[in-house]
C-alpha cells in the first residue's frame, strides 16, 4: 500500500513538474521572438580592441538593448562575452538606430569578433 502511494505520488510530481516547466518557456521564446523585432536603420560596427587583438580574443558579445519608441538604445545589458571585447560591443551598440515603433521594445544583439574585424 505505501509503495503504491509513493509511486503515485512521484508520478504526479514527475508529469507535473515536466508541464510546468517546458510550456512556459515554449510560449515565452515565442512571444518575444515574433513581436519584439525592429529593423535596424543605422548600423555602426564595433572597433576590435588592441588588448584583445594582442592576446587573440575572438567570440561573440551578447547583448540585451531597450529601444525608445522613436529607435534609439535607451539602455543596454550585457548577456554574454568576453569582458575585452563587451566595452567595445556596447559603444558600437549606443550608436544604433532602429525603426520607430509604437512602444518600447527590448532587442537582443550579437556581435561577432573573430579577428579579421
């Protein structure tokens, strides 16, 4: 009987938690994946930095942008990446510009050094 009452209640536990948690994050990336995007208009490049050009840092800086409803970056997050290479990804970043829109939105960008910048 107990053994029983323990399987049952680890099998609802089981298909429970599985439901809670796969269906949120499902519906979340799709939501800001569609409705979030804004065309670029002004795209201005990062300028590799000369430490990270010594040492050979390449790779990729993430980075979270709030855009005004007039384009341009209001305020940024960093996501990702190597700390030599997130400074010159941000001020590349504030010089954007976006489509207007007719509310905030928050962009995720990403920028690629790999040595050749």
């Amino acid at each position: 009987m107990k053994l029983k009452t323990v399987f049952v209640g680890l099998a609802l536990v089981a298909g429970l938690g599985g439901i809670v948690v796969v269906t949120p994050k499902v519906r979340a990336q799709d939501a800001t994946t569609d409705a979030a995007k804004r065309k670029v208009r002004v795209k201005v490049t990062p300028e590799y930095p000369d430490l990270a050009k010594q040492m050979n840092v390449t790779g990729k800086v993430k980075i979270e942008a709030k855009i005004a409803p007039d384009g341009h970056v209001e305020d940024t997050r960093v996501v990702g990446g190597s700390p030599l290479l997130v400074n010159a990804a941000l001020d590349a970043l504030k010089k954007w510009r976006f489509e207007p829109g007719p509310k905030e939105t928050t962009e995720v960008v990403e920028f690629t050094f790999n040595g050749a910048n």
